[in-house]
C-alpha cells in the first residue's frame, strides 16, 4: 500500500500528472484522482500496521487494502485500454511496474492472509 500511495504521490508532484484534468466526474480528474490515491494509500497502509498491532479490525483493513489494490490495477487496466477520464496512459514506465507490483502483491498477500483468517482464527492469531 505504501509503496503505491509514494508513486501516486511522486506523480502528482514530479512526474507531470499534477495538472492533467481533461474529464471530470463529480468534480475527479485524472490529477486529483492521483493525489486521493496517494492519501488513501498512505491511510489504508496506517490502517492495516494499527490493526495488526493492535490486533483488532485486521480482517477490515485487509479487506479494504485488497478493494483499493484492484481498484488501483482496474484504474491502470483502463487508462491503458479505453481510457480513463479523458486520458490514455501510453507504453510502461518505471513507477508504472513498481506501483502495479505493489498492488498486485498487496492483492495476493491480503487475501491470502483473509483466507488464513477466515478457515482457522488461531492460524492467523499465530500470524502476528
């Protein structure tokens, strides 16, 4: 989650998607959805380091860890296909494969862990 909310975050500020706004729904450009990504990566990696600490709410957090990664990859599906608020993103670049990694990790480990969760509650206690 991290990893993906400090691309987004470098993109918004020093990679040139700070002013791209060619569409908008309900006030969301391709500009400002780079910087909502950013924060709520960076909230939903806060989340899912206090539930595992403090060992409450650990099934939520990853639960909307694993919605924002795939929504996150969807976004990045769209925006190299069809297009994505009036933008098409073109060929691969270096946070591009870093940031979809990420997510795809994040997908793969956090439902891991919620199928670990749900079949034995005492496998995932001994998890932490």
């Amino acid at each position: 989650m991290l990893v993906s909310a400090y691309i987004h975050f470098y993109l918004y500020f020093w990679g040139g998607y700070r002013g791209i706004s060619i569409d908008r729904i309900a006030g969301l450009d391709i500009s400002r959805s780079f910087a909502l990504n950013a924060v709520a990566g960076l909230v939903i990696a806060e989340l899912l380091v206090m539930a595992w600490w403090l060992r409450q709410f650990e099934r939520v957090a990853a639960l909307l860890g694993v919605l924002f990664a795939m929504g996150a990859i969807f976004a990045y599906v769209l925006a190299q296909t069809s297009g994505l608020l009036g933008f098409t993103e073109t060929g691969w670049t270096a946070e591009a494969v870093i940031a979809e990694a990420a997510q795809v990790t994040a997908v793969v480990s956090l439902v891991g862990y919620l199928v670990i969760a749900s079949r034995t509650p005492a496998v995932a206690d001994s998890l932490h």
